[in-house]
C-alpha cells in the first residue's frame, strides 16, 4: 500500500528555516550550560564530602583516645589498684566507676588465669586465659580490641584489658566493655545529603558502622577496603541496586593499644542529591528557549507570508486549469519572475488543448493493436501447448500453495499410469500422492517433497525415482518453481524423464569392470621411482635430439618415452594417496558422489545387504576433488559389506554441521567451522579395541590372505587429511560400525582458474651450472642436458661436496640446480648454507614431490628462484634453468 504525502508549501519552509536559525544558539548555551553546571556540582559535593569526612574522621580517634584515656584512669583506681579493700568494696568501687564512665557498658575483674573474680555483669562471661589481649594486659600493656558481637546482643562493642597493680599477692586484669552504639549515633548524625551517608570499615573490609545493622561486620564494599579506598579516595561508586552514589574516603589511623589499625572512613552522597539544582537551572533555560521560539515564529509567519502571497494566488489558477477549465490562466502580471512564470504556463495549456485531440487518435491505435496482440498470444499459447503435450518427458505442474493440479500432459499419465490430463487437472496433491505412492519401489510419504518445498519455494532439485509399475523403470525427476516477473512463485514444476535404458547401459559398462582399492605406497619408494623415471625420460628426450636415425629408431623411442611418461602419471596418484601430491580442487556435491558410489554397489553387492541413503537435499558443497573422494566412500563401503557376511543394512548419511570449540575435544585433528558430516554406518561384526587402535596404520588387515591389502583405511586416512578434513570410527563387537567423515564447507565464491602461459621456445646458453644429487644417474642425465643446450654442467654427489666447490671458487658456478632429498646434507640445508656463502647466487631446487614455493618460504624462510619436479623432459629443465639465468625465473615452479 502506497502513502501520498502532502508537499510542504514555500511559507512553511521559510518558517521552518526561522525557528531552526534561532534555536540553535539557544541548544548550544542550553548543551553547553547543562554540561558546566553539573561539572559544579559535583566538584562542590565533593567538597563537602571531603570536609566531612574529615570532621567525622576526627571524631572517630578522639572517640579511641578517649575510652583509652578512661580506662587508664580506671586502673589508677585507689580502691581497686590499693591493698587493704576487700572483694566488695571492689564490687561497689566497679559498679560506681561503670556508671562514672558512662562509656562503659560493664566492668570485669580477672584473675590471671581467666577466670571472673567481680563484673557487674554475668552474662557474657567468657573465659580470656588463652587470647592474645588477656596475654598482652598480663606484661603489662593496654589493650583495646576491634570492634566484635556479644550473642544476643545487638550492636558492636570495644573490648579494653589492663593489669592492676599486684594486690596482697595476687595479680587481676581489669577489663571494660564499650559499645560502639556512640560512635554509631556520630556517623548516622553526620548525614551529607537527605540520602547520603557514612560507612566506617576497618582494614579487612568489614563494616564497622552502616545505617543498615543487617551490614555490620559484613564485607559490603570489598575485600581489601583499606587498600582500594585508599587508591581512589574520592569518585563515584555504584550500589548493588544500582544507585550510582559519589563517595570521599579518608584513612582514619585508630591505634589500640601498641597497634595502629587502618579503619576507612567513607563518605557517600547520592549522586541525584549533588545534582538537585540542576534541574531547576534546566528549566529555567526551558522557558527561555521557549519565549525565544515563540518570537521567532512570530517573526517567521510575517515574512513568510509576504513571501508566499504572490505564488498562492497562481497555484490557485494552476488548480483550475488542472481541472479542465480551458479559460484558466494567470495573469501576466507582478514580478519579473512570476510574469516569467505565468508566460510560460499559459503557453503549455494551449500546447496541451492542441495535443489532446491527437492523444485520443493515439489511444484508439493502440487499442487495435492490442486486440491484434492478444489473438497473436491465443495462438502462440496453443502451440506452446502442442509442444507441451508432444515432450517425450512427463510434465506435472501443481499450484503454490494449495498444491492442486493446474496441469499434467499425457505422457506423465502414460508414465505412471494414472488418470489423462483432463482427469489430473483440479485434482489435490493428496489425490495424486496417493496414486503416485503405490507405484515407487521405495515407498514414501511425500514422494514429491510438498512439505520442505513449502519452506523453500525457490529451490530447485534433481532426484531419481525408482518405480515397479505399470513397469519397472527408472525417472529423473527435476522441480523447479515458476516465479511471475515479480518473483512470486505461483506453482512447481515436476518434469520426469525415463532414464530406464540409459541405467541398463551404465549397468553392463559397471558390470565389465573390475574395482580395486590402490593403497598407500610409502613416499620414499615414489621418490626413488622418480628418480629413475627422471633418467629414462631425461635420456630419451636426449636421444630423441640426435640427428641420427635408424629404421623404426623413433618408433621405439617414442613407444618408451610414452611408458616413461604414464610411469610418472602412476607416481602421481601414488602420491596422491600419501598426501604428496596437488589435488583438482573444484566444487563438489558430497550427495552426488555418494549416489555413484551406490550406483556402482548395488547391482553388484549382496541381495541379502539393503543400502538406505539418509542425504540432507540442502547439502552444502565442498571443495574436493571427486576421483579420490569416491575412492573413500568406496573402500568404506567395501569394508562395511565384508563385515555383514550374513547380510544386514548398510546407511550412509550426510548432513550440514558446525563443530564448536567444545567438540573439537573429541577429537585431535577436529577444529571449529562448518563442515559437511558423512557417515558410512554397518550392522555387521565389528571392532575390538585393539583392532580399533591400529585401524588407520599402512598394511593392518583383519582380511584373509589375499582378500585385502591393509593400505584402503590408511588411503582414505590420507585424503580425507589432504581435504583439510578428518575421519573418525565408532565401533561396538556384534553391533555394528560407523566411520565418520568432516570435509570443510567451500567457500562462496570460487577463485578464477590462471591460464597456463604459452610456452617458451627452449634456448640454450654458456653459464655455469653447479648439479647436487645423490643419484649418479640422474646426475648425470642433468650435466648431459646442460651440456646439449651448452652449458658448462659442474657435479656435486652431496651437499657438502657442493658447499666446498663453492667455497674454494665462489665464481665457479652461475646457478644451482639442488636436489632436496640427499644424504648427510640435506638439500634445504644445503640451499641455506649456500645463502650464506652467496646470496646472489640463484638456485632450483628438484624432487619427486610437489612443492608449492611460497610454501617452501613460509616454512624454511628461503625462496628458491626455481623449481622442477622429477621426472622432467630435457625441454623443461632447459626452460627453467634459461628462465632463471634470464632474472625471470622468481618464484618459478
């Protein structure tokens, strides 16, 4: 639904335009005030926190001077410190000097050994002998205690010993109990706002003093309260309900007795109390602002309604005329631009009463037209629908969402003989589901998968339909969505087609051949076999450069240059399975490969061993290389059906997963990221632990004798790792294996494949070339190609032998062709060692692996200027070594 919205007229814009001008001075004074005030206000309740606290805080140690001062005025009692008074007269004396001091709440009389000889309370008797205050009053110092509970009685109290003098033989500790409750009425007096505070902590943290009771003794603000208030003595600090408070912290240094403790006063104010007046100077500059608004757009509707007057009275005219009045115009009359505008609109209205009579000529040809386009659609439709009716594939449209026929050409009833065209049409999905259902060899629910259509209506997808009757054949089935040019989809297309005799073809082409799982070859066997084929071709390419010729001389020599040649392509997927050589990365769907891998199952496994495919449709793709990847799934499948020697289930799945940082535990060479999950899952004998913990080792079988090489597991251990993935197994005896698969999701976008670059015509030169290889063969192949392209070719059997050639002569040698698998020096080695000897001096390496330079670099921190792997034709190795001289060969290889 579309809005129309009314233009704002020129005397609207004009005024906007005023009220904008004059508030903006009043928002920056209004911003820059609000920002100044509060800056004030805060600093000056800061200021009153910080003379508070400083007063309080000064009330808190008179507070400990003074009960100290008291008790030792107490101890110099004569009654009590004289000889010659009995025990009573001492009671009378104590229970006088409590009510005198009227800090103290009760008086007590020990003996040494703890226990009360007078008090004026019993209540709270405890025995002291063994605490470190008792012990410290008997050598003679005065001890106050940290503020502590009496059980059942509310509030804190300071506990104050002291020895009297020796009396008639005998010494006493005299002991005096003070509650903090005075302390505690200073601190709720001392209030700096309406809602503010004072809170007292000693050096632990503990609250000493809290207009809340149910804190004291709790660690409200802290562990360390000494130290952190201490750090921050002033700021703003917020509450376990969220209240932001400013606060002033001050040490308060409380000695008791020999010992200093560090208390923390903490003075807090709530921050919408420091800020109280601010609200007040707001409004003010709110009446401002508004008396300043009120006369700007006063200002603003005189000036803008001069303004407007004259354009107002000709929309007036352009009104009438948009209405037909034919005699509508505007005087030509007023200001140069207005009589300018008039001119101009009246010459347009008598343009326009010209035109109309040719506007409706114009309409009555395009209605023709439009008659003569519709008979042309009538007639194109009916051979549309001719072609549509003569398609050899079966056509079934439904519509979207009801899911009823809209239509459905003969040959899709004649496929699955059921009810013509006219008998489809109208029908509901149910109708044909159920006629459709009975006719598929594996019987499903929704065999054309309304339901996940319904949630994805632009998918498209490919299937095939195995059916039994009216004849056992075999459908492709592909849907797709027919979308309006809006997008909207308005129905699916089904379209089948009979792929019957082309899977009976594919049956006997399966059939004639004979599968075999190549296993894993050790690399340094691939690399020695290299080694020989870099002789063989290496001399052919030689022989083939002769003039000389012999009857049926080429014939052989090309016959064994083209064995040498497919030697080395063998080498290259032996390779392959060690993890040693470059795959064809590219796109890959994982559902695809496995519907061929059951394709070439099927007809020739057990009858008695049923294959159940669970294949997520919305599968994402992967960057692989199929060949090996069917391989994989292959020698799993293979294995799995060994193990079901009776017959059994054979599932294979795969799914969409993310692996997250908490399963990467599961596994050593799991990791995070998207990953596409196939498991091959039997029902078969399966696994002992043992057995397990050797499962992916070259050469272990559990086969018989001949029936098996060891090498299948440990292959698709290898490809699935050089797929950036891993694989897992899960076994139990007697019930059953599954291997698990994780491929990494491709990424969107694939990078654009480089174009190989012509190739070079081969040149020779006269430089100098240093050869490193262990292997006097292909040593001497590469001095006898150098020689051919005239080149000087010097020989080093190792690299130690090639270290002392340079060192003795460092101009003997222009480049270095080094081979990287040597004994005693190894050729990366070799190559940094020469790096050091010459920097300049460039280098190609060769070996009878792949190797990607910037790898190399990465791993080594040296850049070779060159590469070739072995085997080579004479050709390449003149190209590379001419390239590299020419300072065109960085990074080559």
């Amino acid at each position: 639904m579309s809005h129309s919205f009314k233009p704002t007229s020129l005397r609207t814009r004009v005024l906007v335009a005023m009220l904008v001008i004059g508030l903006l001075p009043v928002l920056v004074i209004f911003t820059a005030s609000h920002f100044i005030i509060r800056r004030a206000l805060e600093d000056g309740a800061y200021g009153v926190l910080s003379a508070l606290a400083g007063e309080v805080g000064r009330e808190v140690q008179h507070f400990s001077v003074h009960v100290q001062a008291d008790m030792r005025a107490l101890i110099r009692n004569p009654v009590l410190a004289g000889a010659g008074f009995t025990m009573e007269q001492r009671f009378e004396e104590i229970r006088e000097a409590r009510d005198i001091y009227e800090l103290f709440a009760d008086v007590t009389l020990y003996d040494t050994n703890g226990t009360i000889a007078l008090s004026t309370t019993y209540n709270y008797w405890e025995n002291l002998r063994y605490t470190d205050w008792f012990d410290r009053a008997l050598r003679g110092e005065l001890v106050m205690t940290p503020p502590a509970r009496i059980l059942g009685v509310p509030g804190l109290f300071v506990n104050l010993f002291a020895a009297l003098p020796e009396i008639d033989g005998a010494r006493y500790i005299l002991s005096a109990r003070v509650p903090f409750a005075r302390l505690q009425r200073v601190l709720d007096r001392a209030r700096p706002s309406r809602h503010g505070y004072m809170v007292l902590l000693d050096g632990h943290g503990n609250v000493l003093s809290h207009p809340d009771a149910q804190q004291l003794l709790r660690r409200t603000l802290g562990e360390n309260a000494a130290q952190w208030w201490s750090s921050a003595p002033q700021g703003l600090y917020r509450e376990a309900d969220g209240r932001r408070m400013l606060y002033v912290a001050r040490k308060v240094p409380v000695s008791g007795g020999g010992e200093e403790w560090p208390w923390v006063l903490v003075a807090m104010m709530p921050y919408g109390d420091a800020i109280a007046l601010l609200g007040a100077q707001q409004r003010i500059l709110l009446v401002a602002a508004m008396l300043t608004l009120v006369a700007v757009y006063g200002i603003g509707v005189y000036f803008s309604s001069m303004l407007s007057r004259s354009l107002v009275a000709a929309a007036k005219v352009a009104q009438r005329a948009s209405r037909g009045e034919s005699d509508a115009a505007i005087p030509e009359s007023g200001p140069r631009e207005l009589r300018l505008l008039a001119q101009t609109f009246n010459r347009v209205l008598a343009e326009v009463r010209h035109h109309r009579e040719g506007l409706e000529n114009l309409v009555a040809q395009r209605t023709a037209r439009l008659t003569e386009s519709q008979q042309q659609l009538e007639k194109l439709t009916a051979h549309l629908r001719a072609a549509y009716e003569s398609m050899m594939d079966g056509v079934l449209m439904l519509e979207s969402p009801s899911g009823n026929v809209l239509a459905a050409n003969a040959r899709f009833s004649a496929m699955f003989g059921i009810g013509g065209e006219t008998e489809l049409a109208g029908r509901t999905l149910e109708e044909v589901v159920e006629q459709v259902r009975d006719r598929l060899a594996e019987r499903r629910e929704d065999p054309f998968r309304w339901q996940y259509y319904s949630t994805h209506p632009v998918e498209m997808a490919e299937e095939e339909w195995e059916l039994v009757k009216p004849r056992r054949a075999t459908f492709s089935t592909y849907s797709a969505p027919a979308v309006d040019s809006g997008g909207r989809v308005l129905a699916r297309i089904w379209v089948f087609r009979d792929l019957t005799q082309q899977r009976q073809l594919e049956e006997e082409l399966r059939q004639a051949q004979k599968m075999e799982a190549v296993g894993r070859l050790a690399g340094g066997i691939a690399h020695d076999f290299n080694n020989l084929l870099t002789g063989i071709l290496g001399n052919l390419s030689m022989v083939e450069a002769e003039s000389v010729s012999a009857p049926g001389r080429n014939e052989l020599i090309g016959a064994a240059r083209q064995a040498a040649v497919r030697a080395s392509d063998l080498v290259r997927q032996l390779l392959g399975f060690s993890r040693r050589s470059q795959l064809q990365l590219r796109p890959c769907d994982i559902n695809r490969v496995i519907k061929d891998v059951h394709e070439l199952l099927r007809h020739s496994m057990d009858p008695g061993i049923e294959i159940q495919l669970r294949l997520d449709p919305a599968l994402w793709a992967v960057s692989a290389d199929p060949t090996p990847l069917l391989q994989v799934l292959m020698n799993l499948c293979v294995n799995a059906m060994d193990a079901m020697p009776g017959g059994g289930r054979l599932t294979i799945t795969t799914k969409n997963v993310r692996v997250d940082a908490e399963e990467t535990r599961q596994g050593l060479d799991a990791r995070e990221g998207d990953f596409v999950y196939v498991s091959v899952a039997d029902v078969g004998q399966g696994m002992s632990q043992e057995v397990q913990s050797h499962l992916f080792e070259p050469f272990f079988t559990t086969k018989e004798q001949g029936k098996g090489t060891g090498l299948g597991l440990a292959m698709s251990y290898g490809i699935v790792r050089q797929h950036g993935g891993w694989i897992t197994c899960y076994s139990e005896l007697n019930r059953g294996t599954t291997f698990s698969i994780y491929l990494p999701r491709a990424p969107a976008v694939e990078p654009p494949r480089e174009e190989k670059p012509r190739e070079a015509p081969v040149k020779g030169g006269v430089e100098r070339v240093l050869v490193v290889d262990d292997e006097p063969a292909v040593r001497a192949v590469m001095a006898n190609i150098l020689k051919r392209y005239g080149y000087t070719a010097l020989q080093a059997a190792h690299g130690e032998e090639a270290l002392h050639l340079l060192g003795e002569n460092p101009g003997c040698a222009d480049l270095v062709l080094l081979d990287l698998t040597m004994p005693k020096l190894s050729g990366r080695e070799t190559l940094r060692r020469i790096r050091e000897l010459n920097s300049t001096l460039p280098v190609i390496i060769s070996s009878g692996y792949p190797i990607d330079l910037a790898s190399f670099e990465a791993e080594t921190g040296i850049r070779p200027e060159g590469f070739v792997q072995k085997p080579y034709e004479a050709k390449v190795l003149a190209q590379t070594v001419r390239a590299v001289l020419d300072g065109r060969g960085k990074g080559l290889g």
